[in-house]
C-alpha cells in the first residue's frame, strides 16, 4: 500500500467531524472463493453509497474506498 493512502480512512473522518457530518460507515465482505483471497468493500457517506476496490486484506481496501470518496467530485 502507497503511503499515500495510509491515511485516507483517517483524513475521511476528520472531514466528517469538521463538516459536522456522521462518519463514513464500511461494509466489507470477503465472498468464499476457491482460493482466491478478495476483499470488496463499499462506504456510506453523506448518503451517497461508494464502492470500490479490492485486494488481499480489509485494511487495504478500506483505504481504496476512502480514498476514491476523497478524489470524487462534489
């Protein structure tokens, strides 16, 4: 993971807090598949519903989802 995204799940929730906003709600899954290690993650906020991602581990992909919040347009 780039250093880049370490903190998008964190600078998500500050938003949240500034803007008075609730914080980001994830729903992640990890669907049983023959040996395939996916994760999928989708995030609520300010009630608009975002998915994106998916990788070998739940940490990772959170920061994927936060982070396409982040650069979304407005």
């Amino acid at each position: 993971m780039s250093d880049d995204m370490v903190l998008c799940k964190s600078i998500l929730n500050e938003f949240a807090i500034k803007m008075n906003l609730e914080k980001p709600t994830y729903n992640t899954a990890q669907p049983e598949s023959k040996g395939l290690l996916l994760v999928f993650s989708s995030l609520d906020f300010n009630g608009i519903s975002y998915t994106d991602g998916h990788s070998g581990n739940k940490k990772e992909v959170e920061q994927l989802v936060a982070l396409a919040v982040i650069i979304s347009p407005l």
